[in-house]
C-alpha cells in the first residue's frame, strides 16, 4: 500500500506549534476524529527512542482504542519520525516561513480502513 502524505499552514511560528503539537495537555485538545471523540490520556516523551501512548475513544465510551509507538528521530521545530507498535511509520516535517509554518506529514496507512476514508 502506498503512503499517505498531508499538508498543512499554521499561522503561527514554529516553536508555538511545536509545543501545541507535542505537549500533552495540547495533544488531548487536539487529536479527536470529530466532536464526539476525545483523548482522555496522552503520555508523550518527545525524544529519539522516547515512546508515545494516546487513549482514543468515544465521549460516550461505546468505542476506543490505544494509539501508540516509538519515536526513532526528533530534530526540535524541524522533524519528527516515529514507529507505531504495528510496525508503521510516520515522518513529519515542520519549515518555518515568516509567522507561518508548513507541516507535511506522510504515514503508513493501516490495511483495515479503505483509503478514501
């Protein structure tokens, strides 16, 4: 299966996004499919070989599920390359431009969910 790669501009510099991205209390804020999920624990050491633990579900707790791995390289406002447990890998970048910053992220896409979704 081929990679999925994104891309986004925040409009902000990169060291805010950065610490929105990779602090806990941020994360929690942030990562949820739609409104009706939410991330109830986050556990993030942001280093080489540090690991990552999310707990995803549904606000009303009828679905969930772990979100976890290992970082492989950290390059601080610059790069962030991960493992997740099933053995996929994501790379994100992040370039600073003036107060804005471009983040691209290309990952693995799980087998079980169809691409479009």
């Amino acid at each position: 299966m081929k990679n999925i790669t994104v891309n986004t501009i925040v409009h902000a510099p990169v060291d805010k996004v950065w610490k929105f991205w990779s602090t806990p209390e941020h994360i929690a804020q942030w990562n949820n499919v739609n409104d009706d999920w939410h991330t109830p624990k986050v556990e993030n050491d942001l280093q080489d070989e540090g690991k990552f633990f999310y707990r995803m579900e549904t606000k009303d707790g009828s679905l969930g599920f772990d979100h976890r791995g290992k970082y492989d390289t950290v390059v601080t406002h610059e790069l962030i390359e991960y493992t997740l447990s099933d053995g996929r890998k994501s790379s994100i970048l992040f370039r600073q431009d003036g107060e804005k910053t471009d983040i691209t992220e290309t990952f693995d896409p799980e087998t079980t969910t169809p691409l479009d979704e």
